[in-house]
C-alpha cells in the first residue's frame, strides 16, 4: 500500500501537554465538545451568540465568529447579552451599543417567570424567518461559553411553547429540535465554545471550571478581590478590612465556622464559598466598554447596525431590567445615559410570543 506518514508511528509529533493538575482547566476544549460547536453553527440558520452581560467581550468566542464570517456569511449571527440583571442598567445599554455595531443585539434577563427581552428576540427571530421565506422554517442554534445561560436562555423562549420534536431522522437522540412558532425551530443542543488562551484565572472566574474541583481556591480569591470593590465586598461577606487575601478568608472563615481540626480557620473551603458566590453573581461586578470613559458626545453617533438592512431589534429601555444587586450610585451612574434603546411600550415586549 501507499506510504501515510499521517499513520506512521514513528514520526515525532507535538504531545499537547495535559498534566495531572491541569486537566480541569481543560474543560470546554475537547474534541468532541468542538465538533458539536461547529455541527450546531453549520445547522443553524441564525447563530445566537450568548454573552454574559458582565464581561461581554471575555465571553466572546472569536474563532466561532471568525468561521461564520469566512466560512459562512449567509448565516446570521446575534448576541444577546444575558444576565443583564447583574450590572447596572446604564452599562447594559453602553454595551448594547457598542456590539449592535457589529450584530443585532438583545438585552436579555432569562426567567420563565420574569423575562425580559424574550419578545425582541422573537421578534427580530420572525424577522429572520421573513427574510428566508424560501424557507419553510429556519433554524436557530446557540453557542456560547460553558455558564453563559444559554440553555435558561432556550427555556425561557420555549415557555408554554414546547410543541412536538421536529420529526427529523438521522439526528442523535441528544439533538432536540424546538418548534418555536410554524417558522423557527430552536435547536435545543447548546454549542459550547472552547475557551482557548484563558490563563488558570480566567477559566475558574469565568465559571468554565467546576469549583469543587479545586485543590487550591484561595490561589483564585486574590482577583476577586481584586475586581469586586471593598464596600460590596463588605455587605456580602461581613467583613470590614483585611491586609492580604488570606487574612481575609481567615476572618470569613471564623466568621461562618469554617474551621479546621485545631480550630484554624479552612482557607480552603470559604475561598470555594467565595468562588461560588462569584460564579453565581452573587457578588456585584461588571465590565465597562473600551470607550466608555469619553462616550459623552456618543449619543450623537448611533450605532451603525441602524443604517444597514439588518433586522434590528426593538426593546423597551432596559431601564426596565429589575437589578438583583443594590448598586452603589457611581455604579449606577447618571441616568440619561442613554437607556433606551427604542421606548416601545412594556406590552410590546409580550405580544411577541401570543400571535402565531
């Protein structure tokens, strides 16, 4: 037979190094979980990308939008920016603005109770499914990182929507499609997007890492420390001052008895309390954009999504998000900053889902 060098044992390849301490960290990026990402964008007519409101462009997945542009410009990619319920409302908006420049844009709080934003995104979805009318249906997929929300995202829409499975044969049993309205069906099978580049930090405050599988949290609490500021981290935890990270995981952990055998103080375990806290948004943070410090002349400019002959979508002012955090007034900012992106009534933002 022909020579394969791609077979050949005896060629030197590159051994990716995965060592025994790392292979948590490694979570996301196998193989597998990559061929599903792109096997989820190739059946996809529209890509929503899921982005957590608190640090949009750390949850971003570069090479997924890089393939779509390249590889696939006839699909449509959408953000939607979810956990708005995090960050202040005029964050959410200087965000908005911004990623509407480069793709259609939804605030989103997912909640099958409480929702907001799920009527714009199934209006700018209806606007998709028109755009295809030679399409019978379209499909939506939804890609993101590991913790984003994506599958909250897919419940909330489906709410009182779950009709019959898409009889459509050949796709494994994982793969689940959700018809949405006669339209659009939502593939129920999140792609989850491989975070590669992110240092040990980034993956465990990013929530890709499980906490309990830590076998040194405290390594992790200096960084949220060093993002949340003192006074939420004060009101959270109920401790007033500390000199190193350590020192404050001694005092929380005395505080709520986390102690060891000769009544020392468990670092370990009130730093995975604290973690878990993070990854949870239990403790207040956010991002702000690039530009944000010198955006007082950007209200003049709109975003350039408006002028192209993309769908946009149109949301109450995210105003009307409910905040779970008490945010301190800097944080919360002057309120004309521009929140409302288009002042539709709130009962526009239901009708979405009852006619069809």
């Amino acid at each position: 037979g022909e020579y394969d060098e791609r077979v050949d044992s005896n060629v030197e390849r590159a051994v990716e190094p995965v060592g025994p301490r790392n292979y948590i960290f490694d979570a996301g990026q196998s193989r597998r979980i990559r061929a599903e990402l792109f096997k989820v964008i190739d059946s996809s007519d529209v890509v929503v990308e899921v982005l957590d409101a608190r640090d949009p462009l750390g949850t971003r997945a570069p090479h997924a939008e890089e393939f779509l542009r390249r590889e696939a410009k006839h699909k449509h990619l959408v953000f939607v920016l979810n956990k708005c319920d995090l960050v202040p409302s005029r964050v959410t908006a200087a965000w908005l603005k911004l990623l509407s420049r480069e793709a259609p844009t939804v605030a989103f709080h997912a909640s099958i109770t409480n929702p907001f934003g799920k009527g714009a995104l199934i209006n700018l979805l209806r606007q998709f499914a028109k755009l295809h009318a030679d399409k019978k249906q379209i499909s939506v997929g939804f890609i993101g990182y590991p913790n984003v929300g994506k599958s909250s995202i897919i419940n909330t829409l489906k709410k009182k929507k779950v009709c019959k499975v898409a009889p459509i044969p050949g796709e494994t049993k994982v793969w689940q499609y959700i018809t949405l309205m006669k339209s659009i069906y939502l593939i129920d099978c999140p792609g989850t997007v491989q975070p590669s580049g992110n240092s040990e930090e980034d993956a465990v405050l990013k929530g890709v890492v499980r906490i309990e599988q830590l076998r040194h949290a405290a390594d992790f609490v200096e960084e949220v420390l060093r993002r949340v500021k003192p006074e939420y981290v004060r009101r959270t935890y109920d401790v007033q001052a500390w000199d190193s990270p350590t020192d404050f995981l001694e005092q929380y952990g005395r505080r709520i008895g986390k102690l060891l055998k000769g009544g020392e103080p468990d670092i370990n375990a009130a730093a995975k309390l604290v973690l878990h806290d993070w990854q949870r948004g239990r403790l207040p943070y956010f991002t702000l954009p690039p530009d944000f410090a010198h955006r007082a002349d950007a209200a003049a400019e709109e975003g350039a999504a408006a002028a192209s002959a993309l769908p946009t979508p149109k949301q109450p002012g995210v105003r009307g998000i409910v905040t779970a955090h008490k945010f301190l007034p800097e944080d919360e900012g002057e309120e004309e900053e521009g929140g409302d992106e288009g002042d539709e009534a709130e009962g526009e933002e239901e009708s979405g889902e009852e006619s069809e």
